[in-house]
C-alpha cells in the first residue's frame, strides 16, 4: 500500500514517514505537492533499506526540496486597454542529471503547489527516459482561454521578460504543458531571441518545425502513453486490438493517444472537457470524426459538445468519463481526475490496464485500489514520459542542427517507452514487488539521481 495508517497499526516512525512530516511543516497548503511527495517517498522505502548510505547522505531530505524557486510578476495589456497582474513561476528542482528540463502551464488553478508537484515528478520522470535532463516545472495563474492571439503575446512576452535570465540550452530548457501549445511557445521564444539577440534553439523545446522543432514532438505524450500500455499489455499476452478504451481531456495529449489507439486497433469511445465529456460508442474513428475532433480542438479551440452535436451520441455534463464501460483508461486531462469512487466503477466494469497520460491524474487511494484489483497501472512519470523524452530529441537535433525524418523520431520514442517500462519493471522486481511499476518507476528513477547527487558531493 502507498497510504497507511501509522497510528492504528502502531508502526513507529520511520525515516520515510519524519521526511514527509518535514515537508508538510515547510510547505503548508501545497495539497499537491504533499501528495506526489507522498506517494514517491512511501514506494522508496525497500530501496532505502537496501541501501543505507541514503539515509546517512539525507537523500530524501535533499531530492524533496528544490534548488531553487523563482516567482515574478507578469503585467500585460488586454486589448480594451486594461492592465492585468498574473503571476509567474519556475522552480527549477534537480539538475544532477542534465538541465533543468520541464514545462510550462498557464491556468488559472496554478499556484506554487501545482508547479512544485509537477518539477517533482518530472525529476524522476527525466531520469526514466534515459536522458541526460534534470527536471523543472514553470507557469502562471494566467488563463489563456478566450483571450485573442494579440493578448496571448502580450502576455508571453512580458513573462519571457523576466524568464529569459534564468534559462538557457545549458541551464534550463522549458516546453509547453497545459495552456502552452505551438503558439505560446512561438511566442515565448521570440521575445527571448529579441533579448538576447542570439538564436539559441535549444532553449525551449516544442518550437514549430520551421524554427527549430522536431517532428513527432506534437504527438509524442500520447504517442508514448500508448506505447507503454501496449509493453504492459504484453505482460500478460495481450494486445491493443479491440480494446475499448476510455479518454479523457481532448487537448494535445488525448488527441494523440486516440490517434496512436486506432492506429492500433483499439476504439476511443469517450474524450473530455472542463465541461463534459462526450460517449461515442462506434468509436472517434479515423476520418470524418477524428478530423472534426482536431479541427474543433487545434484550430477553433472549441468545447467537446459540439462533436457530440456533430455526430448525435452522448454528452455527459460536468461529468468525468469513468462511468463507461471500458478495457483501458487513459487519463489524459489533469491530476487526480480519477478518484476512489472512479476508480472502483473502473474496476467493477472490467478495467484491465490504466495508462496516465495526464499528469498525476490518479489519487493515491485510487493508485491503491488498482494495485489491490490486479489493475495493470501505468503511473504518469513513467508512461507519459514520452513528450519530455522527445524535448530530449529535440534538443539533440537543435545541437546537431540538423532534423531527423518523422520515423527516425518515432522509432527513437518508441524505443525509450520501451526501456521506460523494462526499467520500471525490473526495479519492482529486484525491490520486491513483482509487477508494481509505480514501485518499480519510482525507485528507477530515483537512484540514478540520488547516485549523481552522490557522487557530485554535498551540494
């Protein structure tokens, strides 16, 4: 179990149990960052037993707090003329491995928690991929929903204002998250050129393929997700062929897990929004409704209902997708979109296998009962690896200056998803639990940062 109770079974405190005490001391109200401190702290207990030089070295203590954090203030313009405040962020949490390497989100539910609990996971999510990528996390309060292009770059560009003097190729090396798609990110790093008066392409990553960009790169979150389900569905000799599989979100990485599904030989029959999802039991299949899908979503930046009205099948309101019956799950929208009640109607309605695409997208009272039912649990820092390991590829091609073919990329994803999920699982087993890959992504990812940390000395 990742959650226990310590009192009631009178377990004494561990090593495990007083650093996550510390942490909750030091940064009161980050929810979010208590919960993904938690739920990694918790799995690592066989590897600290195993090895008792990370305790002596305060392992623990050092990889939960971040090098450093940045908050700024980011006034811009709106096109009436009124002036806005939003603030900004990056927390740039490990670089023992590589660069400071993680996206950045603008909604208006970011605060210092969400982007700590994010800079955490990618921490060990970068070390799974194989990468030479330390992790960060950045954004802003700032809601780009509804505003118009002009007042987008207002805003990207007064936040590159202060940005820019704390990232680089070598330094940090931001990407798009929620809220930060191709046109953010073109804007972000056209005021950094124009600062810095050099043309640093390896300094953000998912830029548009004209100025530096990989192919795939668009793809690669929902590309990877898929491929590491497809690994734990092997496992258990089966594969993706007519399975019927649950979405939710319908931004970037729903869009392309969907499409990575069909191609496959699985059938989508839901996808989400912060206002409803849709149930398409034929399927969003390739055609006619999956190019209305992504015309909807990347060019009108529309709501999900209107596929609902296009083709007449079901609209749910402000409902999550769980309730369908279904093989595979892929949360895919925001964290902890599936919680305990879902979780338990996923189980009791078939579920086989879950594949996070989202973000910590599961509660740990959920991740508990997967694990408990026999669920295959593919956890978010290991199976939705697949866009920051591509921003890896992107900055290789950028130090190159040079581009790979489209197949070239995705034969090179495809491989680190694969490596992702072998890491993962040998881990679970050489640390005693068989099959856990939340366990097994965990401490794979955690011992290679804590052998750097190590042996760079105490800083």
């Amino acid at each position: 179990m990742l959650e226990r109770n310590l009192e009631e079974k009178g377990f004494e405190m561990t090593y495990v149990d007083e650093v996550f005490d510390w942490v909750k001391e030091k940064n009161p109200g980050e929810k979010e960052f208590h919960q993904a401190v938690k739920e990694v702290l918790e799995s690592l207990e066989p590897a600290i037993e195993k090895h008792p030089e990370l305790k002596k070295h305060k392992m623990l203590e050092r990889i939960v707090e971040p090098e450093r954090q940045l908050m700024f203030r980011v006034p811009w313009q709106d096109d009436q003329g009124e002036i806005h405040v939003n603030r900004g962020f990056r927390v740039q949490f490990n670089s023992a491995i590589g660069p400071y390497k993680g996206g950045l989100r603008f909604h208006p539910s970011v605060y210092l928690g969400i982007i700590k609990f994010l800079g955490f996971e990618q921490v060990f999510k970068n070390a799974l991929t194989g990468l030479a990528m330390g992790g960060g996390k950045g954004g802003s309060d700032f809601d780009p929903k509804g505003k118009s292009d002009i007042e987008v770059m207002r805003f990207c560009q007064s936040f590159m204002q202060e940005l820019f003097r704390h990232i680089g190729p070598d330094c940090d090396v931001p990407a798009g998250d929620i809220g930060v798609g191709g046109r953010e990110i073109g804007y972000l790093f056209g005021q950094y050129r124009k600062i810095m008066n050099q043309f640093h392409a390896g300094v953000l990553t998912g830029k548009g393929l004209d100025y530096g960009g990989s192919l795939i790169r668009p793809e690669a979150t929902g590309y990877g997700c898929t491929y590491f389900v497809v690994e734990m569905l092997k496992d258990r000799g089966l594969d993706l062929k007519d399975k019927v599989c649950t979405v939710s979100g319908s931004g970037n990485v729903a869009q392309y897990t969907t499409e990575k599904i069909n191609q496959l030989g699985g059938k989508v029959v839901t996808l989400s929004d912060s206002n409803g999802f849709i149930y398409d039991p034929d399927g969003v299949t390739f055609g006619e409704k999956f190019d209305f899908f992504l015309e909807l979503k990347q060019i009108r930046r529309g709501r999900i209902k209107e596929y609902a009205d296009k083709f007449n099948v079901d609209y749910y309101s402000n409902k999550r997708p769980w309730e369908i019956k279904c093989d595979i799950a892929f949360p895919s929208a925001t964290q902890n979109e599936i919680e305990v009640n879902d979780a338990q109607t996923l189980i009791d309605n078939g579920v086989i296998a879950v594949g996070e695409g989202a973000n910590m997208p599961s509660t740990i009272d959920a991740i508990n009962l997967f694990l408990e039912a026999g669920v295959a649990f593919g956890p978010a820092k290991a199976a939705n690896a697949g866009g920051v390991a591509t921003s890896g590829l992107e900055m290789s091609q950028n130090s190159l200056r040079l581009a790979w073919e489209r197949e070239e990329v995705d034969k090179r994803l495809h491989g680190i998803m694969v490596n992702i999920h072998k890491s993962a699982r040998v881990a679970a087993e050489k640390y005693g639990a068989p099959g856990n890959l939340v366990v097994g992504a965990n401490i794979a990812g955690f011992m290679k940062v804590a052998r750097s940390m190590m042996a760079q000395g105490l800083i």
